[in-house]
C-alpha cells in the first residue's frame, strides 16, 4: 500500500528527481527547507549530478532556475511565500519569456505564521504572472502533481507554480512513487527573440502568454485534481482547494452529502464552478490562505448566488484552517473551548545557551541604555531577531531581509543620532550587501553588526554564502579598514565589545563590527558525526 | 482501528523520534498515517507538538480535532497540561514528571503535579531516572514510547522493528539501549 513516509517537502523533492529533475535552486525559508535539503542528501541526486547547492537569495536561486530551463533541462525552484517578493521580479518576467526545460516554481506558505513575518498567499502571485498553479490536497498529490507540472510547463512552455502551506510541507504520509524518467538533453529555443524582453518581444511574448490562457484553462477542466462530486443535499455546494478539502471530508466519513468541487489547479475550471453553481445558491469555500477564489466567484456569479468564506466571516479571515473552523462553519456544534488550565505558561523560543548572539546582544544592551533616546537598533530576520525578547530587548525594527542596514540608513538620514543595524552573515548576502553599498555611498552614519555564526541558522544551519569572505565583502564594498572589526563574542571579550561599540557610534560614517562564534547547534552537529 | 496521539514537549527533547519510530511501525503494519510536526521558529527552545494520527482507513485532516485525541504523549509536565483539552472523554496521558524550566514564570511544580494528577487517565513517570538507570539519559524519549505503548493500537514487536529501522545505522549498541528503554517503559506503566 504505502511506499515511503514523505514530508509534503520530501515527497516534492523525490517525485522532482523521478520526473527527471536536473537541477534545484532554492534559498533556504521555513517551510520549504527540507525540498532542497532532501535532493542535497540524495545518493540518487549525487550520482546524477543534479544541482543542488543553495542559492544567495530567491532572486539568484529563480534565475539560475530559469537559465536551465533555458537550456531545456528541467529545473524547479524552492522558497518560503516572502521569498516570492524577493523573486518577483525574475518570476514576473519568466512567465513573459516562458521556458523551454520544464520550470516548477514551489511556494511554500506560512498561514498562521508559525516562522514567518507574514501570512501573503503565493496564489495571487500565480494569478498575478497569469501561470498555472498546482495546489496538493495530501503527499501523494503533491508527489504526483509535479509530474504534471513539469509535463505542462514542457507542453506549453511557461513556468508553473506549486503551492503549498507548512502544514503539508511538514506532514508525513505514505507516498508511493512512479517510475524515473530520464533528464532532459540540452535543448534552445528555436525562436531567438523569446528570451530577449526588449519592449518589441516583450510584447510579442506577452500576447502568446495571453493566448496560452486558454490552454491553461483546458488543463484545468481536464485535470483530475478540479474534481466535482454531486451531491443530493443541494442547501449548498463547497468549492474546497488544497488541503482545506481535508477539513471539509474529516467531518463526513461516509462521503459529503453536499455537491462538492475539490480544487487542486487554477486558473479556475471555470465550467465545472459553473455545474457547481447551477445546482446550489448558496456556495461556501474552503481556501487556505486569503479568499482568493471567493473574491473570484463575486466576478464570476452574479448576487443571486449567496458566497460565504473568509470574506464574509464564517470562516476566520486569518490563520490557518483547522477542522475545528470547518466544522463550525459546516453547522455541526462548536466544541467548547476546553479552558488550558492556569499553570500552563508561554513558553516563547529563545537563543540557545551559548549561543554567540546571546553575547553580542548583552553588551548592545549596555551600550544601548547609556544613548537611551538617542539611539534604535534596528535588527533584521534570523535567530538574532530574538535580541528583542527579553532579556536583552533590544531591538525597535524587523521587517524584511536586508531592512537592518537601509532602515538604520534612513533613520539617520532623518536625524537619529545612533542608528545601529543587527544583521545575520546569512541575511547581510542575501540582502544587506546593496544595502551597505549605499549607506558607503552616502557616508551615513551608522554601525552595522554582523552577527556572524557562519551558519544561516534560524533554518536549521544551511552552507552561508559569504563564509570566509565577508571582511573582503565590507572592504570591497567601501568599510574604511579602521572602521572594519572582528571579534569573538565570548563573555571574556565582554569589555572590549562594549568599548568597540561605543567607539565606533561615536563615529561619523559607516562602521561594520563582525562578532564572529560557530552556531553551537552546527558545531555540535559537527562533533556528534 | 484509529489512534489520534498529540505528542507534546520542548523544542530539542525529541518527540519527533518518537513519532518517527510509531510512523515506522504503522508503516509495516499497513496502517494509513498522518504526522503533522513543528519545523523552523518554535524549535528555539519553545513548546512543540505533533499531531499523529493512525486508522485502517484513509485518514484526510492532517490535524486532530479538539477534543478528539485518543492520546497525549508528552516529555515535559507542563506541555501534557497544554494539550489536556483535546483528548477526548476517557483519553489518556502519559507524561515525564521532569520539568524543562528555560522560563521565569514556570509554575510551581507542587501545583503542576496536583492538575496532572486529578486528570481522569493520567500516567505520570519518571522516565529519566529510568533512562538514567539503563545508562543513557538519550532514550528517555523511547521510555515514554514504551509507557504509551498499550494505548497505540500497535503491537510491540511493530514499534521494535521500527526501532531497529530507525537505529540501524547507529550500530547494534544504540538499537539494543533503545529496545531496552522501550521494554522498560512499558513495565512502568503495568506496574503503575
Ligand atoms: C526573504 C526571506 N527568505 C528567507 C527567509 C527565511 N529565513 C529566516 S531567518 C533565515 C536565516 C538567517 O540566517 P542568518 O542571517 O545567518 O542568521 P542566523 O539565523 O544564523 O542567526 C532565513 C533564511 C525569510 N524570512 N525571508
């Protein structure tokens, strides 16, 4: 019966490499991680030589997607939902160029944002670049799913989106597999403009991309994932996509006696919404995420139809789903919130004993206290971003990767007299390179700290880019080399960093101080093998 | 049959060896599972849970329904306390008495105890001592394992094989400590 047990991210990686995979780009990101992270460990992957080192950043990591599928080969790449805006750009324009070589691009999203500073749906950036997408109910759908996918993007030669929500990713199931099928040879576009977006293409590739909507609107009629199941109670009909299709089933053991439309590939099959219409008035839709398809069936169906969801409140509008809010919303009876007894206490994530950034945040502490109103921290995303909690609470800003040294730049463009950036090794190349270009360029005046544990280690102690060479990064960049520091943040150090720091915020231009420890979770890692 | 298990701790304790070795088990019994675990954020040194769910039949919610659960299992007193309220009447659980403290407002442990203990079907052992006594204070995860066992509606020489799978590769010492564990957990709870 069952094969294997499969995360949801496990069994994408497995059939990715059995649908002839040659090559993964991904940045790490809670929770599509473990895509890349189970190609990298595959003995399969090695043999075959299928690509799989991490990227820089998302941006990096779609492009290099898009070069092979350029080149014919199939490619798919891997990133958390705020890793899409940083991909934007190349994502937007993939889908204007197509691809030659099969091109799957998973989004893995955080509803509830259980690791995550948002909860944005990758759906509208599908929508948005007017591509498929591909939305799995369980493991083996997401398994066999990209074997669909690839053979779509091939057959019609644009990019397809795999979506995905943490509580796929990180659910295990059994998955059984297919056969492998071989890789690409390299192969070109015989059309030499296709890939060249200066405006005259540019508008030529976005018509054949408007012309192919209707193509993918005859997939999605014909795809087996869109399935309507009639149902003799027609009070309503439920439009169910992804994994909310479960929560809807969970309540009905013995099947649903509603009229049923599972979704599991947009664009939306519009016909068989419209069966679906044609026997209820009134529609309730199961989505994980925001109400997409609901604010869709307001365009689609006219008032008569009554459309109840996220938007209309019978469903919670944020978070994840739950069978608990499934059933409410099915009618059966509330369970009573069973009151968690009042000894049970927050127990919120915290840095690891140890940890070098533990050190670093207690002599910023100190230094922070004697500016007081005078000086912002402004951190950035990783497991420093835990400096805000107490103990230490120091740190006033965390938006988006790379924010640290630009915001600090501009709060000191604004007046604030000691801005200080708190930015991760892994962080500052993925994004805070550019921006200590500019704060350079304008000799604001701000210190920047990197944290460097030479690890990305929020995500679980991924290879980090600039390892070794991020002193020659700064210097390059413009770092005055009386301005540049390294140090051990150790408790011994303890003084010195504290005089570092006030030192270098008295300072009338850029500063960059490097308190440099191994993470001791890889580092114990390391031993332990 | 069907078993929903909440399986509950601190980031870093290992239920999800735990998980592992019951998914390995149900596997070769051919029972259809669904594992919901925690990665990323919460593994900080912050409360964990993994949603496990076992049946004969095709299962579709990843997650367990409040008051539903058949089973908590947990490693640490306080997160058994958390997920008391989605067992379903008569459920049980199974809980290590050893308090993981990397909180300032951790409740008193007397009072902790008492609320476990005035629970209907409540199991609360020293799985560390027991751990400690066989020689490795590394499988007091697989002491817990053994001590819900009876409720898993598994056999045992399912979960062995599951641990035999999962070890392997450690060598023959580390299967054998865990087998051990296993068979001394479970003597604790029909002793209890
Ligand atoms: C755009 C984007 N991509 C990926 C992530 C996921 N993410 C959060 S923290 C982090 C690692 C940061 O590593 P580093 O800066 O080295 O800090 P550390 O956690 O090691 O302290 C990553 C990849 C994210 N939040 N946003």
């Amino acid at each position: 019966m069952n094969n294997s047990l499969l995360l949801g991210d496990e069994a994408i990686a497995q059939a990715a490499l059995d649908a002839g995979l040659s090559g993964v780009y991904a940045y790490p990101g809670t929770p599509s991680t473990e895509i890349t992270e189970y190609i990298q460990a595959s003995p399969t992957a090695k043999q075959r030589g299928v690509h799989s080192r991490w990227s820089t950043n998302e941006k990096t990591a779609m492009e290099a997607a898009l070069g092979m599928a350029f080149a014919g080969k199939r490619a798919m790449v891997c990133m958390k939902h705020v890793g899409v805006n940083v991909a934007a750009d190349a994502f937007m324009n993939a889908a204007v160029t197509g691809v030659v070589g099969g091109l799957v691009f998973v989004a893995a999203d955080d509803p509830s944002m259980h690791s995550s500073q948002n909860e944005q749906d990758s759906r509208y950036y599908g929508q948005f670049a007017l591509i498929p997408i591909f939305e799995p109910s369980n493991q083996q759908e997401a398994y066999d799913m990209v074997f669909d996918a690839f053979d779509l993007s091939e057959a019609l030669g644009t990019p397809v989106m795999l979506r995905i929500t943490t509580r796929l990713a990180h659910s295990r199931a059994g998955v059984t597999r297919r056969a492998e099928r071989k890789e690409n040879d390299l192969r070109f576009s015989t059309n030499p403009s296709q890939f060249v977006l200066l405006p005259a293409n540019a508008r030529k590739q976005y018509n054949a991309l408007l012309a192919k909507q209707t193509l993918f609107q005859e997939a999605s009629a014909k795809a087996t994932s869109n399935k309507y199941t009639p149902g003799a109670d027609r009070s309503k009909g439920f439009l169910a996509a992804g994994i909310a299709y479960n929560y809807l089933m969970e309540h009905f053991p013995n099947g649903c006696p509603h009229p049923v439309l599972k979704i599991g590939q947009y664009p939306l099959p519009i016909e068989a919404v419209k069966t679906l219409a044609a026997d209820c008035d009134e529609l309730v839709v199961l989505e994980e995420g925001y109400p997409l398809i609901e604010e869709a069936l307001t365009g689609l169906l006219d008032s008569r139809w009554v459309i109840r969801g996220r938007i209309d409140g019978l469903l919670p509008r944020t978070g994840e789903l739950n069978p608990d809010h499934v059933g409410v919303a099915l009618g059966f009876p509330a369970v009573t919130e069973v009151e968690v007894p009042e000894q049970v206490r927050m127990r919120p994530p915290s840095l690891c004993t140890g940890c070098g950034h533990r050190d670093v945040f207690e002599a910023l502490q100190v230094v922070y206290k004697e500016k007081a109103d005078e000086c912002r921290i402004f951190g950035d995303i990783g497991c420093y971003t835990l400096g805000y909690l107490p103990p230490f609470r120091a740190m006033h800003a965390c938006v988006d990767m790379g924010a640290s040294i630009t915001m600090a730049k501009g709060a000191a463009d604004a007046g604030l007299k000691y801005p200080v950036a708190v930015i991760g090794d892994s962080t500052f190349t993925h994004s805070g390179m550019t921006s200590l270009l500019d704060a350079i360029n304008d000799r604001s005046c701000i210190t920047v700290i990197i944290s460097d544990n030479e690890t990305t280690g929020m995500t679980g102690g991924q290879q980090s880019a600039g390892t070794g060479k991020l002193e020659a990064i700064c210097q390059g960049l413009g770092v005055e080399p009386d301005h540049l520091h390294v140090l051990v943040p150790l408790k011994k150090n303890f003084d010195q960093m504290v005089d570092l720091l006030r030192r270098e915020m008295a300072y009338d231009g850029v500063s960059v101080i490097i308190p440099r420890r191994e993470c001791i979770q890889t580092l114990s890692r390391k031993k332990r093998s | 049959m069907k078993t929903d298990i909440i399986l509950a701790g601190v980031g870093g304790q290992g239920i999800l060896t735990i998980a592992a070795v019951i998914g390995e088990a149900a596997v070769r019994r051919q029972l259809f599972l669904k594992q919901a675990e925690v990665h990323g954020m919460s593994q900080r040194g912050g409360d964990v849970q993994s949603n496990l769910r076992l049946s004969d039949k095709p299962i579709f919610s990843d997650l367990i329904s409040r008051g539903k659960a058949d089973l908590v299992i947990a490693l640490e007193p306080m997160e058994a306390l958390r997920y008391a309220g989605w067992l379903k009447p008569g459920g049980f659980v199974v809980t290590s008495v050893t308090p993981f403290i990397n909180i300032p407002d951790y409740p008193e442990e007397a009072v902790l105890m008492q609320t476990l203990k005035a629970l209907p079907n409540a199991h609360l052992l020293d799985v560390d001592a027991v751990a400690k006594e066989l020689g490795s204070s590394r499988v007091s995860n697989m002491v817990m394992l053994g001590a819900a066992s009876p409720y898993l509606g598994i056999d045992d020489a399912a979960l062995e094989e599951g641990i035999i799978h999962l070890f392997g590769r450690k060598g023959a010492a580390i299967v054998d400590m865990n087998l051990k564990a296993l068979a001394a957990g479970k003597a604790l709870v029909n002793h209890t």
